[in-house]
C-alpha cells in the first residue's frame, strides 16, 4: 500500500480509471486500510498534531497530487471548532479519519439548477465519522453537496482522495442562508 511511506500511485491511478461508483467502493477500502497502517501514521499523521494545538481553521497538511491529475491524496487537520463551508467537488471524493472523528453534513438540492448563482438547499443528515466508522464518500457535483467539520474538543485528522477533476472549476461554495451557489476555482476540495 505504501512504498517508502510515499502512497502506491499506480495502485491510486487503478482505482481512479474506474467507474464512479466502483472507484468510490474501492478508494474507501484503500483509505480505511492507509489510515490504519503504522508507517503512515507515524510519518504522515502524529507529527501534524502537536502543531494542530495552536490551528485556529482547518488546513491541508499535506497534499500529494498525481502529474496526470488522476487523483489527489490529502491529510486535513481539523483543529476543535473547524469546519469547512458547504460545498461541493467536481470529482468524487473519499475520506477516512485516523485520528478523532469529524461531523459531516449532507445537503440536497431543492430547486431545479435552472439559475447558475442559486441553490435552495435542505439537509438531507449528518453523521460522525471516526476510524472506527470506514470511509465517507461523495459523488462530484451537486450529488455530493456537503459540510466537515470538528465539532470535538481535541484534533482530528483525515486522509482524503479525490479522482479526477471533471472541467476546470474545482467544485462549488454554497451560502444555504441567501440560497445562493458560485464557482470555486481552487482552494479547498
């Protein structure tokens, strides 16, 4: 699985050529598994928490992006209180904690997508996922509207796999409050 604690990039490209659906089944195996094995986590995981004690969001700790773009490999630490805005990605995407736990939320679509700056969005549910719990996975686009957060008192980390980006918008930002929806070029995913 992992080769001088650097992840098996043909084994990643493998599961990102495959269909949506199956490619999600298989990357949340692969994240479950990488969260657990010792080498990753010592290398890639426990040293980000001493530093995630002075953190005031959430960030990117490391970022490993294939040349060919077909996936991107990411460990987020989600200091206490964190989270993300609601948003969406333009590829599938897979997460798996390996330290702590964080809330998702899911959110669904109420009106048509008629209008390119406006949303009306419900909750659908929300879910807290440790290791314990496997692998959340999100489909790209408006399928896949959702929210992460660390609601806890004490760090959380998770390891992230997103496939291929479908166009050059890296995803959407969603404000539920003034049903409005824009474009996100890059930042978060």
């Amino acid at each position: 699985m992992t080769t001088s604690l650097t992840p098996d990039t043909n084994h990643l490209r493998q599961i990102c050529g495959l269909p949506t659906e199956l490619a999600l089944r298989k990357a949340a195996s692969f994240l479950a598994h990488l969260v657990k094995d010792p080498d990753f986590l010592e290398s890639r995981i426990l040293p980000f928490l001493e530093e995630a004690r002075y953190g005031e969001d959430w960030y990117v700790a490391h970022r490993h992006d294939a040349e060919d773009g077909s996936f991107s490999l990411q460990v987020f630490v989600w200091p206490p209180g964190t989270g993300t805005t609601i948003h969406d990605h333009s590829s599938w995407g897979a997460y798996c904690c390996a330290i702590g736990s964080v809330l998702e939320e899911r959110y669904e679509r109420l009106d048509a997508g008629s209008r390119p700056d406006r949303a009306r969005l419900r909750k659908a549910w929300q879910l807290s996922w440790s290791g314990e719990d496997g692998a959340s996975t999100v489909m790209p686009g408006d399928k896949g509207i959702h929210r992460v957060g660390n609601p806890g008192e004490g760090t959380a980390i998770s390891v992230h796999l997103y496939g291929p980006q479908i166009g050059e918008v890296d995803g959407r930002d969603y404000d539920p409050g003034r049903d409005y929806v824009c474009d996100r070029r890059e930042g978060i995913k």
